[in-house]
C-alpha cells in the first residue's frame, strides 16, 4: 500500500488506542517484575513503547527510533537466568504490533525498516548473550514480527487493489453514462430526422408543385408558394447538416458553411415576407468577427425572431446588431401583440437556447416584458472570443 491509500477508520484508530493503552498497562510492571528494571525507568519506556506505537500510522519514522531505543533500553537491564532476553513478551508483542501499522499504512519498504532498526539494536545485547537462550528468543523476535509485517503489507495492497478497482469502476461507469447519452442524443436525431424532414418535405414538394396542381392560382400566390417552399428546403437542408453532425460526428458536415451576420438580413426579409413588420438595422463588420461569435449572433436572433412570430403575431419587431466597446450588442424587441397568445407546450427553451450559445462564447442574454407590453431580447457577446478576432 502507498502513502496515497490513507485515512483509516474511527474504529481502527480505537482499536490502536486500546492496544497501546493495553501494552503500557502491562509492560510497565512486567519488565519491572520480571525483568528487574527499575519502576521509574520501566514506566517512562513503556510509555513511550506505547506512543511509538499510537503515532505509528501517522509519523512511522520517528515512531520507529523510539520504539527502538526504548526496547533497547528495556534490554540494558540483564534479567535473572531463563527470562526471555533482550526481548522481553511485552517488547515481541509491541514489536509484532509496530510492524503490523507501519507495514499496513505506509507498505512493505518502509515496514522492512520498522523489522531491521528495531530488530538490530534490541538484538545486539546477543554479544553478550549468556546462553543458547539468547538466539533463539532473538529469532522468535524477528520472525513474529517478519509474519505481522507480511500479514499487514498483504492486507494493505488488498485494500489498495480494492480502492483502485473501485475507482476504475467510477470511471467505467461514467463512461457507460456518457455513452447511454450519446446513443440517446443518436437516436433522438433519428427519430427527430425522420419526423420533421419528413414534414418540412412534404411541405416543399406541395409548394413546389402548388403552380402546376392549382392553375387557378395568381402570380403573386403562386410565387407566395415559390417562397415558402423554398424556406423548407433551405430548414431541411440546415436540419439535415445539424443532425447528420450530431448523428456521427461527420467531418464534412462540420466543415460546411455555418451562418454569419451576413445571414441575418435574410432572415429579416423570410419574416416579412411571412407578414410580420421587421426592421433591421445593423453596423457590425462581419469580416472582422470570430465564426463563432457569428454563429452565435445569427441563432439568437433567430429564435427571438421566431419567439415574436409565434408569440406576439401582428406587433413590430425590431432587430437591432451593433457594435459596442468592444462587444456584439444585439436587440431584438417587438410591440405589443394584437392578441394574447396561449404559450405553447415547452415554451422557455428557445430562450435558455440562446442564453446557452450566449454563454459559450462568454457573453449574456437578457430577456423580459418591456412596460409597453411587449418583449426585449438584448445579448451582449465579447467581440474577442479567446483572441479570435480577426482569425475568422
């Protein structure tokens, strides 16, 4: 386990408490019984064994140098003959105990220090060892606190395997989220394909064909028809190029012309000649505007354009593109309307569609009644759209 695999429950930080609590309250009169040590010395290296022991996971290398001199310490003091020496049962279980955290918490290498340091300064009173005794209670040292340090490193690179499937596991998911949406997004310009072209088809064939089918019609219908059906072509073929990107991402259809400024006059002209009372004014240079600002500039006011058409039928409408201190200021508000319009099912998302294009090219829109009773759209987009100007 690596130092990234921390945090360790409450229950465990009780649990690590007690224990040391627990050593403490037995080692000190241990190794002062059994072991000789003055009551004084045993209690103040028994503590510290102790603390070493509670800090271990958070600080382990100062915890590991004091556990180390303190059980050196405890050793200086020679027991009678056939008491375990240099390490004391107290001292092995501590030892097993410091292993076991540091291993766990902080891996293997930095366990194998919390082994040898210790495990090398307890076990070099076996220069003066007294007996076979010795080396074989500095094995059973060791080789407890070898186990208890491979234990906790096997336990500690589970928890980390754990924690790293699972975030992989976030990650797939996430991924699986975001594919459900796009195929989602995928089918809804399928089925969105097919209604609507196939309506605004229907549309352009009839007006196409409305001259030959009715011979009764007069010039200026004919030629009403002339114009409408040639709107439909022109939304069938921007609606095909829009879903055909959303569909497959197609790089042709990225790369063909997206609307401008240049296109807004038209717009005004299509909403006049559908028998609303437009005026246009416009300063705004588009050769020396980012594409995107274009873009943006043209949809919203198209929406609003269309917002007043539906809504407020019979009032005049305004449209208003300018620049101003260094921004694309654009205003389209329209009279009162001749009537009240009921609003129609999902009324509000043109308007948070142009505040959305507004947004992506770091500008606002604004939109609400005005005390004449009609309605204002102003949006005000950044000409320098991250350093673009002049680059369209």
């Amino acid at each position: 386990m690596t130092d990234s695999a921390r945090g360790l429950s409450p229950a465990w930080w009780v649990a690590i408490g007690f224990a040391s609590a627990a050593l403490a309250a037995v080692s000190a009169p241990f190794e002062a019984a059994v072991h000789g040590v003055p009551p004084g010395w045993a209690l103040a290296l028994a503590l510290l064994q102790a603390g070493a022991i509670a800090v271990a996971p958070v600080t382990p290398w100062p915890a590991i140098v004091a556990f180390a001199c303190a059980s050196a310490a405890l050793a200086l003091w020679a027991p009678p003959v056939g008491v375990p020496w240099p390490w004391s049962v107290t001292g092995i279980i501590g030892f097993a105990l410091l292993c076991g955290l540091v291993a766990l918490r902080r891996g293997w290498r930095t366990g194998i220090w919390a082994l040898v340091l210790p495990g090398a300064l307890v076990s070099s009173h076996v220069l003066t060892a007294r007996g076979d005794a010795v080396p074989a209670n500095v094995i059973v040292a060791l080789s407890i606190g070898a186990g208890a340090l491979g234990v906790a490193a096997l336990l500690g690179e589970r928890r980390a395997l754990g924690a790293a499937l699972a975030r992989e596991r976030a990650i797939a998911e996430d991924e699986h989220a975001a594919r459900v949406q796009v195929e989602e997004r995928q089918r809804i310009a399928r089925e969105l394909h097919d209604v609507v072209a196939h309506g605004l088809s229907l549309i352009q064939v009839q007006a196409a064909t409305a001259r030959f089918r009715l011979p009764e019609l007069d010039d200026a219908a004919a030629a009403e028809f002339e114009e409408i059906g040639g709107a439909a072509r022109r939304s069938l073929g921007e609606m095909r190029r829009l879903l055909g990107v959303l569909r497959s991402g197609d790089e042709q259809a990225a790369l063909a012309p997206v609307a401008s400024l240049a296109d807004i006059p038209a717009l005004a002209r299509d909403a006049v000649d559908a028998g609303a009372a437009v005026t246009l004014r416009s300063d705004a240079h588009a050769d020396d505007l980012p594409a995107s600002l274009q873009l943006a500039a043209y949809r919203i006011v198209q929406e609003a354009l269309s917002n007043a058409l539906r809504h407020a039928p019979g009032s005049a409408t305004t449209v208003t593109v300018r620049e101003d201190g260094g921004m694309l200021v654009i205003e389209v508000e329209n009279s009162r309307p001749a009537a009240a319009v009921e609003a129609s099912p999902g009324a509000g998302l043109g308007l948070r569609g142009m505040r959305e294009r507004a947004a992506l090219v770091g500008g606002t829109v604004d939109a609400r009644p005005t005390a004449e009773g009609g309605f204002r759209v102003h949006a005000e987009l950044p000409v320098d759209v991250a350093g673009e100007r002049g680059e369209a």
